[in-house]
C-alpha cells in the first residue's frame, strides 16, 4: 500500500504488532479466548495500515480510553497488576507518538475517495 511516509508507516506497523501481541499475552495470562480484545487489537492494525487522515488521532483516543479505564484497578493492586500497568503506560505513550511523530502524521494524510 503506497501512503506518504514510509517510515511513519513502519511505525504503525510496529504499534500494531505490539497491540496484537498485547492482546495474546493477556490471553495467555487470563487462561483464555477473548474475541473482542483480539478484534480491537487487529481493528486498529489495519486502521494504522492504512493511512487514511485522522485515523491516527482515533485509535489513540481509544487506546488512552482503554489505559484510563483499567488504571485504577492496576494501580490499587500493583503488586499482582504491574505488567499491566506497563501496558498502560505504552499504550500512553504509543498514543503520544501517533499524534505527535512527524513521520506518522505524515503517514496519515490519505482521504477517501468515491468514484462515481
């Protein structure tokens, strides 16, 4: 898929694997399938993927959306929740670089088309 920006696109490629490979690990931790965690996980994947314009800003809305949510339960039983309090703060911190990174701005600037 040709977008604007090689590398921002590169990024979000390794932003999705890490999403991916976070929802495997937590079901993995938890002893079972969780559709929906795997859904979101490859939803926003291929969201990243494909550079369309505000994409960006969307999937980091829901990726600070869901660290919120989950916070206070990780840090009032951080002894037994501390490798999902580091989720959290990547997850924070993937959202910073998707809407501050240069490269990956750039990556999303496509707009959707409709031929008639």
């Amino acid at each position: 898929m040709h977008t604007n920006d090689s590398k921002g696109r590169a990024l979000c490629i390794i932003i999705g694997v890490y999403l991916i490979a976070k929802a495997v690990l937590n079901m993995v931790i938890s002893g079972g399938f969780s559709f929906s965690d795997m859904f979101i996980a490859v939803g926003l994947t291929v969201m990243m993927f494909t550079g369309f314009k505000f994409f960006n800003y969307f999937t980091a809305a829901i990726l600070v959306v869901i660290a919120l949510i989950y916070l206070p339960d990780n840090i009032s039983n951080i002894s037994s929740n501390w490798l999902y309090l580091i989720e959290g703060i990547i997850d924070i911190g993937c959202a910073v670089l998707l809407c501050v990174q240069r490269n990956i701005r750039q990556h999303f600037t496509k707009t959707i088309t409709i031929n008639n």
